[in-house]
C-alpha cells in the first residue's frame, strides 16, 4: 500500500484536515451522555440541586452566577442547550471531514486510475495478453473503487474509532472502575472472535476478485463476439459459461459474507450483556448509595459507544484485509515494465528503408522451433513487396516486428539503417501506416475515426485519403458524410467498408512505411485492383509491404516473399517465382487452375 499511498501525497492537505475534523465531532459525541446525566440527576431527579456535580456546577455557574442550587428548568435548559450547540458543533465538524475526505480519495482514486491505464498502453501486446482484458478491466475499475473506498474510510474511521474507543473507556472509568471492568471482560472476547473470522476471510477476498476477472472476461468476449455466438446458435452454451462463472464468484463471495455475518450478532450479544451488566452492577450499588441514575444511562451510552467503535475498528480491517487484496493487484499492473523499451534516436531516409539481419523470433513461454528464423530481407524506398505462403508461417509476426509490436529475440530489424530498438518508438510509429487483419474502429465520426492517423488533418486530406482507399463513395452516401456516426466496433458498417476505412486511415498519415495486413479479405477484385492502382499512383515514394492470400492481390507486386516454414524461401518477381518456386507454383495453380500456370510457364518460357 505504500506504494499506492503516493497518490495521495498532492491532496495531504485534505488527508490531514479530515482526521482533525472527525476529532472535534467525536469529542462533542463524548461529552452528550455526561451532560445528559446532569440534567438527569440534576434536574429531573435532583430539584435543581447540582452539590453532586462538578460538570453541573460548573456550567449553571457560567450561565447564572455561583451556586449549589437552581431551579430544575434552569438545569435543564442550559445543559440542554449546551448540548444542542455541541451537536452543531459536532454536525459542522461531521460535515467538513466528509467533504475533506471524499476530495482527497476521489481525486486520488483519479490519479491512480490513470496510471494505471497510461501503464496498461505502455506494455506490450505479449504482456496485455498474459493479463488478460477482463482482468485489465477489473483492476481498473472494482480493485480501484475498493482501494478509493479505503482510503476514504481510513481518513474518517482512523481517528474516529481509537478515540470514540479509547475516550469511551476513559469516560466509562470517571463513572465508576465497576463499570470499567465490564469493557475489560468483554473486549478479549470480540478481539478472539474477530482474529480468527477475518485470519480466514482474508485469502478469500483475493479469490473473489479473481472470480470477478472471470465474470468480465466471459462478458466481453461474448459482447465483441455476438454475432459469432449468434451465427453458430451457441448461446446456450455461452450461457452455461457465464453461469458458472457467476456461479463461482456467488458462492465465494457467499463464504466472505458468511464469515462476516458472524461478528454482527456476537457484537450484539456481547453489547447486550454488557450493558445488562451495567444496569446489574449499576442497581446494586444505586440501592446502597454509591452510584447515580444519571450515571448509569451515561454508563450504558458510553460502553455501547466503545463497543460500537470496536465494530469500526473490524470493518477497518475488512476493509483493510480487501483493499490489500485490491492493491496487491493493482500494483502489479503497476510494477510491471514495459518489455518495448524506447530508444532515443532518429535517422535520416535511406535507400535501403527496411532490412532483416538473421531475424528469428519466438513468442514468450512457447517452447519448439521459432515462428521465424533466418530472416534476411532488404526492402528499398518506394518498392511495394508482398509476402505470401499457408496460413501459421508468420507472415504477420514478421511485420509485427518492424513497429515492435514485439521485438525480435534474435538478429537486428533496421528502418532507415538504424536498428528498431534504438528508435524513440513514437517515432518510429510515426513513420508507419498500418492496417491489421481486423478492423478495429471507434464510437466516433468517420471523420474522426479517419484522424486517428493524423489528428490535424484537414478535409482536404480527409477526402484524398478516402478516395485513395475507395471509401469516398460509399461515405458520400450516408446523409451526414464524413460526420456519420460509426456504430460500437464498427457495426453499422459493413466488412469492406471498414477495411476501406481502416486503409484510410493509414493513409491520411501520408507514412514511409505502409503495412497491409491481409486487410482486403472483404473487397472484391474489382474494388481491390482500383485501390492497389491508386496506391501505386499516389504513394510512389513510400514503401508498401502487404499480406495477402490471393495470388491476384500480390501479383503486380515489385517482388514477392515466399515464407515457409518460418523461413522465407524465394523473394522475387511474379514471373520469377513461377519459374523458381515450387511452393509459389503450388499456391498459383490452387488459385488459378493448372491451366492457368500451364499457359503462363509456356508464356514466361517464350
């Protein structure tokens, strides 16, 4: 917790001020049962005769002048409104402490939350998996609205507990030392009581927030993939999922409440019996003389008050033994580096702009042969290379590589002749424009979704880069345009228009490096031919690398990179590789028939 305490050091001022705040209401809080005896002995029981009470001669003195003896309506109207103005006093102090505090834990809990989430955009994409989204989410929002709750409750309970407690006790001892030693008997008994529950409440209450990991996980998945679970008639199924999943967080939240549910009766029976055993001992020694009526009622209030006050002392600890729990998770988020560290440097262009030196790589905790393995590429300015081959041969972990999506665990990538991982990685990202195989876009405009690349772009180049990606037609139709709101993932659009959109935005960056990450599944040839002659005419200076599956979306390419086996095999031309690649011929013949290949080998032979 002392690392997550430094959130609060900026609002000290506040967490000071509440503690000093709930003291005064305390102490008013104190003081109401002795000056209810007063007016109990004094006034009603006593004529007036105040001999018996130093607090009542002490205050009738103040309002009427010295005196052993005042009319029982005087002692009840002064003491009385001494009472009411402690109230005040102590409402006013209540007041201040609960606005003192919940500033400085609601601020502090928005501190915290952001640093948590700047250091969730930092990790890497390996770490954001190993954590899991559902995870992420509950940290972030469950984990730290215990945390806040804590706090809050800390700087209110902290000071109000030990001196309701330890002020109680003595007040309870000025009564009478019989009276004092009803708390001492009982107090062993709640302190056994509440070691053992919350010895066996604390461990839960982490599997608690485990369980609620799996509750958020299953939600979003099943949300994001809707119609996945739609289309293939598994809500049922899903349901089953969601169920045990709640079903397992029910029961052990079940177990913490059952815990807990224990100490509030136990209080109240030990609360019971002590005040029973005031009245007892109370009622003996009033028949001989030795105690007061009002002191017994003063009794009664104050030995509720410590035993009440014990109460907040163990939600404390609840809260405590939960807010850990919480906070162990939190701060795990928040110790974890980033494995994509920065560099610092910048290069001018080269002719040679990207280049694979021996590269292999292997994702973390997998054992086996390396996705890649000696990979040596170089990619020149302006050159458009596709890389093709079967599907899990890592086509995409290679160009995962070049903006450090993840960083290779052997050999060198080199943009522009100076290694990716000397880079300042903001801007080597900058350089870049990518398109991923799923189009992810925001609850936002198109045109806004479009200046995720560039935020100050103009419409101008709004309207260029739609009509480089062949979105510029399907936007016109829309009634509001550019200002048409795009639907949560995208929804409201259909497979191609995203994908158009998602190029679009990759565009409007003008970048030196363009990915396409097999991001034309969804357009037709047509559509698809129209956008890679627009690419060509109007990017002519940047380098295009694109993944594809189909031989016609690659073709026209400058060359084409075979990869196999996490190996690339060829690299060349279409004409080439069909001479020189059997994998190559393998994947053209499935495609275009044997036909095909037959009349093209006859054609490149000739």
């Amino acid at each position: 917790m002392k690392k997550i305490a430094v959130y609060l050091k900026p609002y000290w001022l506040f967490a000071v001020i509440s503690p000093i705040m709930m003291m005064g209401e305390v102490l008013a809080d104190l003081l109401q049962p002795k000056l209810m005896s007063v007016i109990v002995d004094c006034g009603i029981l006593g004529g007036g005769d105040v001999t018996s009470s130093s607090t009542g001669r002490l205050l009738l003195g103040l309002f009427y002048g010295s005196g052993t003896s005042y009319s029982p309506m005087q002692v009840i109207t002064s003491v009385g409104g001494v009472m009411l103005a402690l109230v005040a006093v102590g409402g006013f102090f209540g007041t201040f402490c609960a606005y003192t505090a919940a500033r400085a834990a609601q601020y502090f809990g928005h501190d915290l939350r952001c640093s948590v989430y700047r250091r969730v955009m930092s990790l890497s994409v390996e770490q954001t998996d190993r954590f899991t989204t559902g995870s992420l989410v509950t940290r972030m929002t469950n984990d730290i609205t215990a945390i806040i709750d804590f706090i809050e409750m800390i700087l209110r309970m902290f000071v109000r507990a030990p001196v309701f407690f330890i002020g109680g006790a003595i007040m309870l001892f000025t009564q009478n030392l019989s009276f004092g030693s009803v708390i001492l008997c009982a107090l062993p008994v709640l302190a056994v009581l509440i070691y053992f529950i919350l010895r066996r409440a604390t461990p839960l209450f982490t599997t608690v927030q485990t369980k609620l990991d799996k509750v958020n996980s299953v939600v979003q998945e099943n949300v994001g993939g809707a119609r996945v679970v739609k289309a293939f008639v598994r809500e049922e199924y899903e349901n089953g999922r969601f169920d045990k999943a709640n079903a397992e967080l029910r029961d052990t939240n079940w177990r913490v409440l059952m815990l807990l549910a224990v100490m509030s009766p136990v209080l109240n029976i030990v609360m019971n019996a002590s005040v029973a055993a005031i009245i007892l001992i109370g009622g003996l020694k009033a028949g001989v003389g030795g105690v007061s009526v009002g002191s017994i009622m003063a009794s009664v209030t104050y030995v509720t008050q410590v035993l009440m006050s014990v109460m907040m002392v163990t939600m404390m600890f609840q809260s405590v033994s939960r807010s850990i729990a919480s906070g162990k998770r939190v701060i795990e988020v928040l110790d974890t580096e980033p494995v994509i560290v920065s560099g610092s440097a910048d290069r001018p262009s080269a002719e040679v702009q990207v280049s694979f030196r021996k590269v292999e790589f292997r994702y973390p905790g997998t054992a086996g042969s390396p996705v890649l393995r000696d990979i040596n590429l170089d990619i020149r300015r302006g050159e458009t290379l596709a890389v093709i081959g079967s599907t899990g041969t890592g086509k995409s972990t290679l160009i995962n590589l070049i903006p450090r999506f993840y960083d290779a665990t052997g050999g060198s990538i080199l943009v522009n002749g100076l290694d990716v991982k000397d880079y300042d990685i903001k801007k080597l990202r900058k350089k870049i424009g990518f398109v991923m195989q799923k189009s992810e876009l925001f609850s936002e405009t198109i045109a806004n979704n479009i200046r995720w690349g560039k935020p100050d772009a103009d419409d101008t180049e709004l309207k260029e880069a739609a009509e480089t990606a062949q979105a510029a037609e399907f936007i016109g139709s829309f009634a509001d345009g550019f200002g048409t709101l795009v639907a949560e993932k995208g929804a409201s659009l259909s497979g191609g228009q995203k994908q158009r959109l998602s190029i679009a935005r990759a565009l409007v960056r003008k970048p030196d490096i363009l990915i396409l990450d097999d991001c034309t599944s969804a357009l037709d040839l047509a559509t698809e031919a129209k956008l890679q002659q627009a690419l060509r005419r109007r990017l002519k200076n940047t380098t295009v690398i694109m993944i594809a599956q189909r031989i016609a979306s690659v073709k026209n390419a400058d060359r084409i990179a075979v990869i196999e086996d996490g190996t690339i095999r060829d690299c060349a031309p279409h004409d080439e590789l069909l001479r020189v690649s059997a994998a190559y011929r393998d994947i053209y013949s499935s495609q275009m028939g044997t036909g095909a290949l037959n009349g093209k080998e006859a054609a490149v032979n000739e």
